[in-house]
C-alpha cells in the first residue's frame, strides 16, 4: 500500500502551486524499544510521507512504517537528535552528524508545509471532504454577526477616539488660561479619565477582535472533526455489513460440508500468528541466535559503560509453574484497598521554597505536605518487600549462585516503584514505627522504628515462614543541589536464609530527583551495588546506569556479573529497574579485541537469558493516586490492634491522604514544634546524667546522646561487617498480642 502511495502523481489543484522536491533519503538511527535502543534504518521522504525500511533492498517489497507529515510535529532536540510526533505515537530519530540532521529537519519541515497547505487547499475546496450545507450557513451566519459587531464597535472606537482627542485639546487650552488652584486640579482629573477612558476602548477592541479570531479557527476545526467523526463511523457500518455477510456465507457454507471446515480454526490461529511476526510492534527484533555476547566492560573490570551484545530476546518470558508472582498480586488486590482519595490539585511554587536551601539537609528543611506522598519513610522501607516472592523462590534454591541471581533480582525490583514517584516521604517523628503483618497471604510479617531524628535513621525487620530473615538500618542523607535533590541510603541491607544459612549483604544506590527549577520532575537510579554472600564468599556486582539523553544505551539500564569465591563468571545479568531482570547462564568466556584505555574486552557467551523479575502492572487511576503500586496502597490503610506510634495512626499523613492539605500542614507544624520540645527535654535531660556520670552505662543498650531509647530495636555491632546498628531485639508482637504498648512513647 505504501509503495503504491508514493507511486501516485502528486496532485495538481487549481490555484495551488508548490514546489515538488526530489526525494530525499538516507539513514537514520530510529529508537526502536528498550531492549534494541537505536536501530539503523533507511528513510526515504516523498510526497508528504516519510517511510522507512530495514535496508534498502527492503523498499522492493516491505515498508516497515509511514508517518505523514500534514499533521505530523517536528521537534529538534540536541546533538542530531530530532522528534516526529503524528498520531499520538513519537518517533525519536538521531542523524550521524549535525549537518545532516539540519538537512533531514529543513527537509521535512518544508514537507510539512508543503502537505498543510495541500491538506487546507483540499479543505477549503470542498471537494474531498463536505461540510452539510446548513451546518455551513449556520457557521458562516454566526460569525457574519460577529463581523458586523466588531466593525460596529470599531466604528464606536473611531468616534471615541476623536471624540476624546478633541476633549483633551479642548481641557489642555483651559490649563493654559491659568485659572484658579481648584479648576485646575479638575480639570487634569478629566483629562486623566479621558485618557483612560480611551485606553479601556482600545482593549475592548482588541479582545472582541482576538474573540474573533478563536471562533473562526474552532469553528474550521469542529469541522473537520464532525466530518471526521462522520467517515468513521461510515467505515465501522460498512465493516460491520461486510462481516455479516461473511457470517452468513461461512454459516451456509459449513452446513453444506461441515467436514471440509473441520481445521478452519487452527489454520486462522496460525496465519495470525504469522502476520504478528510481521507487525510494527516487533520492528527491533532481529533473528535471535542460541547465545548472546556480554562484554566485562560494563562490570567493575573496566569503567567502560559501553557492551557488545548479540541476539537477545528469550522466547518464553513467563515464571515457573511454581512462582507465586501473579497470585501473590491476586490476593492483594482481593482482600486489602485497592483505591485512595484522589490526589487533590493544588498549585506550589517548589522553587519558592527551595531556592533558600541550596547545599542543606533535606531532612532539616521545613516543607509543606503538598510535596509529600501520603506514606512515611518507614512505609516506604517496607514497600520493598513488594516482590518478596523473589526471596521465597530464592528460599528453595539448591545452588548459591542461582540463589544470588534471585537476591540481585530482588534489590533492583525494589526501585521500580519510585519511577513515578517524584514526591518525598514524610520525616517519621521519632519513635514512630510501622508495622506490616502479611503472614497469611505471603507468608512475612514486618517491623520498623525511627531510631535516630538528626541524622534520620530507621531500623527494619522482617521474618518470613518461608525461609528467609532480613534486617536493614539504613540512615537518609539527602542534598539539594539547585537543579535537583541528590539521595544517598546509608548502611546495609543483611538477608538470611534460614536452611543454607547463606548471609547476604548489600547497600542501596543514590537516588536523584532532577528538574526542581524548571521543567517536569524526574527520578533517576544511579550508582554500583555490591552483594556478598558471606557464607560462600560468591558476589555480585550491579551497575545502575546514570541516565544520558545523549546515549544509545537503554534508559534506567542495570547490567551485573555473578561470581563465585575464585572469581569466575557464572551469570550475566541484565534489564532495567523499572520493568525487568534477567539472568543469562555462561557457557564459555574469551578474549576479545583491545578496548578503551587499552584494556581487553571479557566476551561471555551465554544461553537464552531467563526473566528473574517483571514488574507489576500499575492499578487502574494510579497517575490520580500519586503513583501508588497496588502494596503501596495498602500500606496506610487502618487496622486495629497496632501500636499507637504507628505510622497509620499519624494525624497530618491520614489527613493529606484524604485530601485536606491545608489542615494536613497545620497538624504537621503541630507534630514539629511537640518533637523539638521533647528533643530539648531529653538533651538537658543526657547533659545532667552525663554530668553524674551514667552515660556510659545508658549508651551501652543503645541510647543516643539525646538521651533517648528505641522501644522494639537496639545497638550492636554486626559480626559480618563489624559496624555498629540497630537490630530488632523482640517483643513487638508479643506486646501486641497482649495489647501491652505500655513502652511505646506519645508521639502524636
């Protein structure tokens, strides 16, 4: 069809004479999807159409794509890059240099035009596409009216304006006559009104003529949109007349030979499946051979961020029969919310706020709930559990190593719901805990506590039934920087699995939110992730590419290498925080050719990868609902029995989460100014008992220099790592049971 398109004669229309430019061609690089980045393709622009094919012999047979130009949108980006964006799909292409991109651009700019003023001329005509003769007289009628007032009141602006020019002749001959004190002062008052009075005219005829111009250029596109609507609906009843009678004839036709029709349904299954090969959809996926190529370059051998990678796409990207993804979505989604408040509209000026906290503290900056989300950080910490079925599977492994292919899985899974989420957590107050009991549908339960307030520290626990233990005491430090905010997690993540006892340990990335002068805001991951298994002494190292708009590479790309204690390869990961992980097995390793700096690229080949992880689907009005993945939903949902410092109970968090914002700021400054109270209460209280010598026994289980005491977590120093933290020392769900919380402190 395109072929026989760019075959016609361009049309001729009476009136009309434009310039017919030869067709321009040549290569582009064309983003294709995230697993193929850029792709190489050859574009040839004719007729107000551009196409493009894989090759050139291609153009003989096969068009893998048309966009036509007449209602296209060309945007210029940097660096040979440019945008085309026709019906409602972008297009992002890059030239190999600057000056041919400024060709391609001049080209398809004046082939824009070129096909608008066809499209407007065809228009215009009225040959191609009908307005209904009264729907016409009716539009033309109204805006004949509205002429015939404008050039009315144009006509009362004339006579104002002479009239007015006239009057102030007049009262300017009366200053020059020198009257009293009093005539004067009036008389420049009128002659203050007059002027105003002809600058009010002015403007109301320069509304009534912009009025003007808006109904004239709606009235042209309601237009074309009825007559569009109109066509459409046309097709659809034709179509719908077509298949009724093919009904009807297979009908008749299978009763005559019922036999003859006995395999009709798997040959249509099959056709399908081939004309889907051929489909747009499937444009950058090449022949994918038995292995694919990873270069060492992009692991800690060497700092290059650049691969080498061939084939690539597995054939079967579903779970084990035994993964317990899907169902563990199912089950929360049928017995917890599944559905928050709208997230109101309410406009801020970040910058207005922001602008005097360059190179400070986030946490020591006073913020108004309107950049908040309704979860506190410990809410947050918990949210990384939203894959926890990733541990269970990791629980039943056999080999260490597959094992660790898993638990990487897991620490890059818990960055996939912060893609959209630009908002800040609320500060837990100290003391504050959040408790997540999901021992009946996945099979954990959940503990953490504000252990420190400056810096901000939180202590986290979990134990699962099915096989694993994990703790983290993790302390925010976090950075404005004037264009973005910069977010560093510091301490480690321990994971434990309770029949191998193999003991992993691992940190988390930085964290970067950009654009917070202008622009719209977005979330970056960036950074290294080592995992150890301290039992094994296998390791993992992730890369978290930081994002480039100039890079061919895939966006939020994360590539890793899984080693054993001798330092030999045995897996190769790859995929993106945001979608998806998978974990390619290697067969052999070579040396390749010399790389940068002069050092020699590690070739791995390696299997068909397996997925490890897929992320979630998002629920229904999530973009209303600031994001939330289906878990995060839940976490603020109320329950009865937990302890009063918890999270759910927080009053300005529960009141934002309903949409009253203004109260919500007015009960945060309240919590504030109680905390900095009871901070200075206990610090006069830690300088007495420092003076009467009874600190050193109190920092022993963990009392900071506030003088304050976590109620459910305590210090020690980890044997692994030999740092000091905070780990769970028992008796929550005991005391919760009991409906004891006689420990827990007033916080709210």
């Amino acid at each position: 069809m395109n072929e026989l398109v760019r075959s016609l004669p361009s049309p001729t229309l009476p009136g009309l004479h434009l310039p017919c430019p030869d067709a321009h061609k040549g290569w582009l690089f064309k983003w294709t999807n995230y697993l193929k980045g850029y792709q190489r393709r050859w574009f040839v622009l004719s007729n107000g159409l551009l196409s493009y094919y894989r090759t050139q012999a291609e153009m003989a047979h096969t068009c893998r794509g048309t966009i036509p130009l007449a209602t296209a949108h060309i945007e210029v980006g940097d660096t040979c890059h440019f945008v085309l964006t026709s019906g409602g799909r972008s297009y992002h292409l890059k030239a190999t240099s600057e000056g041919e991109c400024q060709r391609w651009v001049s080209a398809l700019q004046q082939a824009k035009a070129n096909a608008t003023l066809l499209m407007h001329h065809s228009d215009d005509s009225g040959d191609e596409t009908p307005v209904p003769q009264e729907e016409r007289a009716l539009t033309q009628g109204v805006l004949k009216t509205l002429a015939n007032k404008l050039e009315d009141l144009g006509t009362c602006n004339e006579l104002i304006g002479k009239h007015g020019a006239a009057l102030q002749r007049s009262l300017s001959d009366l200053e020059d006559l020198r009257g009293a004190p009093d005539s004067t002062d009036k008389v420049k008052a009128v002659n203050e009104r007059a002027t105003l009075f002809r600058i009010t005219s002015n403007a109301m005829i320069n509304a009534c003529r912009d009025f003007l111009d808006v109904a004239e250029s709606h009235s042209r596109r309601w237009q074309k949109t009825l007559h569009y609507e109109r066509e459409q609906r046309h097709h659809l009843e034709e179509t719908i007349e077509q298949l009724a009678k093919q009904h009807n004839s297979l009908e008749r036709a299978w009763r005559e030979n019922p036999a003859s029709y006995a395999g009709v349904e798997r040959t249509q299954e099959g056709d399908t499946s081939d004309e889907n090969e051929e489909a747009e959809f499937f444009d950058a996926v090449e022949d994918s051979p038995s292995f694919i190529t990873v270069t060492a370059t992009e692991h800690r051998r060497s700092g290059s961020n650049q691969s080498m990678m061939s084939g690539g796409v597995p054939n079967d990207w579903t779970h084990n029969e035994n993964d317990t993804t899907g169902t563990n979505q199912t089950q929360l989604r049928r017995t917890r919310r599944s559905r928050i408040p709208d997230k109101p509209n309410y406009s801020l000026n970040l910058w207005s706020i922001m602008k005097n906290c360059i190179g400070k503290d986030l946490s020591k900056i006073p913020m108004p709930v309107n950049f908040n989300e309704p979860l506190s950080m410990l809410q947050r910490l918990t949210e990384d559990l939203e894959y926890s079925e990733l541990l269970d599977r990791a629980a039943r492994c056999g080999s260490s190593l597959e094992q660790m292919c898993l638990v990487a899985a897991f620490s890059v899974s818990s960055y996939s719901t912060t893609v959209h989420r630009t908002a800040k957590p609320f500060n837990p107050l100290l003391g504050e805990t959040y408790e997540l009991d999901r021992l009946d549908e996945y099979g954990y339960r959940s503990i953490s506590e504000q252990v420190s307030h400056h810096p901000p520290a939180a202590a986290h626990h979990v134990t699962s039934q099915r096989g694993w233990t994990l703790w983290q005491h993790i302390t925010i430090d976090s950075k404005f920087r004037g264009k973005y905010i910069s977010v560093m997690p510091l301490g480690n993540i321990h994971l434990q699995f309770h029949s191998s006892g193999n003991h992993y340990v691992w940190s988390k990335v930085t964290s970067t939110v950009h654009n917070i002068i202008v622009g719209k805001l977005w979330i970056d991951q960036s950074g290294d992730i080592d995992i150890v298994n301290t039992t094994t002494k296998d390791t993992c190292h992730l890369k978290f590419s930081p994002y480039s708009y100039f890079s061919r590479e895939v966006p939020r790309k994360v590539t890793g290498v899984v080693e054993d204690k001798e330092g030999a390869a045995h897996y190769i990961l790859s995929g993106t925080w945001d979608d998806k992980m998978e974990s390619a097995k290697i067969v052999e390793s070579s040396q390749g050719c010399g790389g940068s700096e002069g050092k020699q690229k590690t070739v791995y080949q390696t299997l068909q990868p397996k997925l490890l992880w897929k992320k979630y689907p998002l629920p229904d009005n999530a973009e209303n609902m600031h994001f939330f993945s289906s878990l995060a939903l839940t976490l603020n949902e109320p329950e009865e029995g937990v302890a009063p410092t918890d999270s759910r109970l927080r009053p300005d968090q529960r009141l934002m989460e309903v949409g009253l914002w203004d109260e919500a700021n007015n009960e945060k400054q309240r919590l504030e100014d109680r905390q900095r109270l009871e901070r200075k209460r206990r610090e006069a209280q830690a300088n007495q008992a420092l003076e009467e010598g009874e600190y050193l026994d109190r920092s022993d289980h963990g009392q900071d220099i506030e003088g304050y005491l976590p109620a459910w977590f305590e210090r020690r120093t980890d044997e692994t790592t030999g740092e000091s933290i905070y780990v769970y020392r028992g008796g929550y769900w005991e005391a919760k049971e009991r409906q004891d919380w006689s420990q827990c402190p007033e916080i709210f």
